[in-house]
C-alpha cells in the first residue's frame, strides 16, 4: 500500500507485495509542520520538536556518507557532512517538514523534506558535493530536486567530485599516474632497478586503492559511492585493469632483476673477498719469506762477523805468540850475550898469561910485529 501527499490531502494507493508501509498524514492545512531543530545527528539526520515533541527526522531523498553506522568505518566526507549540516541547522532553527507517501520508516523515524527558508535541505547537502540523490519507492517527491543538485555539483567537481578531496574516487583517479610513465624497459643496473620500483611503486598503490574504492562502488554496499559515482566508476575501472596488472608484473619483472642483481653482488663480494683473502695471505707469506730471509741474511752476518772476530783474535794471538817469540829470542840473545860477556871477562886474566899452548897476547910477545897464528876464538895468537 502506497500513499501521496496531494495538497494536505492523504490518498491511498495500494501497490502489489507492499507490506508495514506507514500511511502519510498531513501535517499543518498546507502538508507541512513547523518544527525546531534540537541537534543534528549526522549528514542526513537531525532530531526536531514537532507539535511539543522531539521526533528524529531522516531527510528524504538523500543519503550523505556515514559517520555512526555500527557496522561500517566513518566515510569519505561523512564529517564534513555532518558539519554541514550542523552549520545550516543550528539548534533552535525554524524549519518546515514536508512530508511524502511514507510519514517514518523502519526504525520509526519521520520521513521529510526539511525546509528552511524556503531552501530545501536535502538539496543543499547534494549540492555542496555530501550527499547523493536516492530513491527509496514510493517516497520520491524530493528525488528530482536532489539529484539535479547532485548533477550540479558532479559539473562544478564539490565535495564528492572535488579531486583535491583525498579521499574522493576522483581523487584516487587523479592520483592513478598514467602507466605510460613506467619505463618501457627493464633497467640493467641497481640504481636503475631501485628508480623504477620507485617509480611503480605509487601506480600499484594508487591501482589498489582505486580499486578498493571501485569495489565499493559495484559492490553497490557504499551507497553513496554507487550512486555519486556509478557511471565513473565503469571507465575507471577499465584504466584500472589495466594499469594495475601491467604495474604489478612490472613491478615483479623488478624484483626478478634485483634479485638477479643481488645475487650477482653477492657472488662478486664473495670472489672479491676471496681475492683478497689471497693477496693477503700472499702478502703475509711474502712478509714472512722476507723476514725469514732478513733473519737469515742477519745471522749470516752475525755469523761473519763472529767468525772475522774469531779471525782477529787468532790473529791477535798468533801475533802476541811472535811477539812473544821474538821477545824470548831477543832475551835469549841476550842471555847468550850476557854469557859470551861473562865468559870473556872470566877469561880475561887468564889472557895475561901466555896459554901452554904458546898463544897469548901482545903484552906476551912484547915488540913481536910478525906472522900471527891466532887461537880458535881470534883471541889469542902466537908468532907464526
């Protein structure tokens, strides 16, 4: 059963498989009632005094991005929403609710166009870019007026559509950077391969986030991203599928030559240390060879020079034994000397008296100027 508001009048229609769908009543002569805004409870909820008694009021015909779902995170511009909102409806605001066929919903909350001054709410919010026109059957006395408004703000990019807005799917289009700028070849270096990682790694991760938000969007579980994004949604996605895998294969093409690079580092650090440890155990040996040589060159020497040493001691020896043997034979000329000496003068007085053998000396041959036949000794003589 299904009913419309025409002129503050209730008519009833009825509508096959309906079932708990509320009768809308008229509220003041023209089908509205005044009301006070008591607080804003979200984006598209607020709660109201009407007729003495505080109601919580869903705006019709548009869904802002949610901030106190209990089963869902806050959304993309949820806050702002709200913040929106609160801003147009402070506490203590008049406003006029207008109503369609559905007067409350499931949850018993009242179902209204808000209007203030003249303004409908509902619109406003799609048209700053934080809500989106939906349209829940049979209430669609308002969908018009939001989406023509949620139209106008897709064209002039607010909110929703403002890809300066970090979150937003166009956003996350813009930030997608065209798989054209990924190098067309495989860098054969390290700093190469590091650059273009470097250079991948934004387009896989700007691929995934667009494509977690896409996901949401189809899925149609984001309402506000399906319908604010519905017809966007399916040319992104054909970049997507396409940047996203040439990306990532890319990207493992990289790490493949990384790899490759790495283990081909490894191995020439490994044959470099190697070689080092080598030309340091060669230049260890050859230290050891020369000192071994120097020592050996130095003991040889020391050896010479102990041996010359012992050369000059023998030859000072041999020396001091000539001198030696000189002195004793120089004494012992001596010694024969002072014995000759000794004998001649033990011989003098008998030089005196003339031998028995008839030789003697001049005082014995007083005058005698003839022949001399001298004694063994040349001494002594006689008159030949």
């Amino acid at each position: 059963m299904t009913a419309k508001v025409i002129t503050g009048v209730a008519v009833v229609v009825v509508a096959a498989g309906a079932t708990g769908v509320a009768v809308a009543q008229s509220g003041g002569s023209d089908g509205r009632d005044r009301a006070t805004v008591v607080r804003v409870i979200d984006g598209d909820t607020i709660d109201a005094e009407v007729n003495g008694e505080v109601q919580r009021v869903r705006l019709l015909n548009v869904d802002t991005p949610e901030t106190k779902h209990p089963e869902k995170p806050v959304q993309c511009l949820g806050p702002e929403a709200t913040a929106f909102l609160e801003e147009l409806l402070a506490p203590g605001e008049e406003i006029d609710l207008v109503y369609d066929v559905e007067r409350t919903d499931r949850y018993d909350r009242t179902l209204a166009g808000v209007y203030k001054d003249d303004s409908l709410v509902n619109a406003d919010l799609a048209e700053a870019g934080l809500g989106v026109a939906v349209l829940y059957e049979p209430n669609d006395r308002f969908y018009s007026e939001v989406l023509e408004a949620q139209q106008r703000a897709e064209e002039a990019g607010e909110g929703l559509h403002d890809p300066a807005v970090e979150c937003t799917i166009p956003a996350l289009a813009e930030a997608l950077p065209p798989l054209e700028d990924l190098p067309a070849a495989i860098p054969a270096d390290a700093a190469g391969v590091a650059a273009a990682l470097a250079a991948a790694a934004p387009v896989i991760a700007a691929g995934e986030a667009l494509g977690s938000a896409l996901d949401l969007v189809e899925s149609g579980s984001h309402v506000v991203l399906s319908k604010a994004y519905g017809d966007l949604a399916l040319t992104l996605r054909k970049r997507s599928d396409v940047a996203l895998p040439a990306a990532v294969a890319y990207q493992q093409d990289l790490l493949a030559k990384e790899t490759e690079l790495v283990e081909a580092a490894r191995v020439a650090a490994e044959q470099k240390a190697a070689e080092e440890k080598l030309a340091a155990e060669e230049a260890a040996a050859e230290k050891k060879a020369a000192e071994e040589r120097e020592a050996a060159e130095q003991k040889a020497a020391e050896e010479r020079a102990a041996e010359e040493a012992r050369q000059a001691e023998q030859a000072r020896e041999a020396e001091a034994e000539r001198q030696a043997d000189r002195a004793r034979e120089q004494e012992e000329a001596r010694q024969a000397e002072r014995n000759r000496s000794n004998e001649r003068q033990q011989e003098a007085p008998r030089r005196q008296q003339p031998s028995n053998s008839g030789y003697g000396t001049d005082a014995d041959f007083p005058g005698y100027t003839g022949p001399r036949c001298y004694a063994p000794g040349g001494q002594f003589y006689k008159p030949c």
